[in-house]
C-alpha cells in the first residue's frame, strides 16, 4: 500500500512549480494513508488473536 502512495504522488505532483502545501491530488494521499493505516492496523490484530504453532503451550 505504501507504494500505491508514492506511486500516485509522484505521478500527480508537478515537481517544476513552487511548493505548496495543499493541493488537488492531497485528499487523495491522505485517503490512500488512512486506508493503509487502517489495514495495518487490521493485520496486527488478526495475527495477535490467532495461535502461534511455535508457542510453548501450543498442542501438537
């Protein structure tokens, strides 16, 4: 996800006029930056609920 991030700045974003700090493309970065802090979020709590095969009490 954080390619698709860099991926849509760099292909929006005119480098050759003077910096700004807010655009039309910047709602679109921080939709992109939700979604993946959302989906982070979602992964690190799906691996900590499920079993790990490598745990001391785990039942072979």
């Amino acid at each position: 996800m954080g390619i698709a991030g860099i991926t849509v700045f760099l292909l929006t974003e005119d480098l050759s006029r003077t910096m700004g700090l807010v655009d039309n493309w910047t709602i679109v970065n921080v939709i992109i930056l939700v979604v993946e802090i959302i989906a982070a979020t979602l992964v690190f709590k799906y691996t900590k609920n499920q079993p790990n095969s490598e745990s001391p009490n785990a039942v072979t």
